[in-house]
C-alpha cells in the first residue's frame, strides 16, 4: 500500500507500506544484538516503515529510492553540517555507500561533549529501532556518513 508522500516543494515521494516479515529479516533480527551488543533495542520489528521512514516520514512508510532522499533533502531545505561537534539532537545523519548512495539514516538523539560521537535513533530494515554509537550498525549501511539540518 502507498500513502500520499510530499516534500515542501508538493515533490510527490515514491514510498509503500509493507504487511509481512520475511523468516530471512525475522532471523537478521535476532542476530543483531548480538552482532552489536552495546546498542538499545528501541522496537519490535515493523514491516510498515524503514530508516527513512522513520527519518522523513514519522514512521508511516517505506521510502526506497536514493532519488526520494536526494530530493528530500534539497526540496525540504537541509544544510549539511560540516563539524561533528555543531550536531544537535534532531538533526538528522544520512550513511552512504561508496559509490555515493543514501542507504541508511537516523535522527540524532544526543551529542556533547561527554560521548564525543553522536547517539542515533535508526530503524534497521525490518528490525526494530535501535539506538546506536554513530558507527555501531550493520556495515552493509555504508562507511560514509554526513549530517544535516532542516531549515524549514
């Protein structure tokens, strides 16, 4: 099922909702505290909504596309921010892959001077949510990573 999905600039967003977990995400999803046992388990898993979903559309739906995100994040007005130490919790991280693809992203939920790296709220797949370290999620997400702000 699709949902009515717009940026500020009524840009319309490809997005579904999905109904069933497969038994391969079903067994990934036990694996991962295991794999990365200093993260918080937020969730139970939800096929409804993804990363992104969670990112830019409150936990309604999927969004799949790198070409959704891209325009997301020029039509709705989010500015990079270049210095880690200026991130801000609300602000938003975006993992690529190397080739330059937005395959994952989270919304940030802490950042002083006290964890030096940044504490992220992401939903892993089908997986729940899970609150991580900046670079504690699975690797196939991307070793890059970029931070924004929405200027709306």
């Amino acid at each position: 099922m699709r949902i009515r999905l717009e940026t500020s600039k009524k840009t319309g967003i490809d997005n579904f909702q999905d109904t069933e977990i497969s038994s391969f995400q079903l067994n990934w999803n036990l694996k991962l505290p295991i794999q990365h046992p200093n993260t918080i388990i937020r969730t139970k898993p939800s096929p409804t909504y993804n990363c992104h979903g969670l990112t830019f559309a409150s936990r309604r739906t999927r969004i799949e596309k790198s070409s959704n995100i891209n325009k997301i994040l020029c039509d709705d007005s989010y500015e990079e921010i270049v210095d880690i130490k200026n991130v801000l919790p609300g602000d938003i991280v975006v993992y690529y892959s190397k080739t330059g693809d937005p395959n994952h992203s989270g919304i940030v939920v802490e950042n002083n001077c006290k964890t030096i790296i940044p504490i992220i709220c992401s939903k892993w797949g089908c997986a729940g949510e899970f609150i991580h370290s900046l670079r504690d999620c699975p690797p196939l997400y991307g070793p890059i990573y970029k931070f924004f702000r929405c200027r709306l």
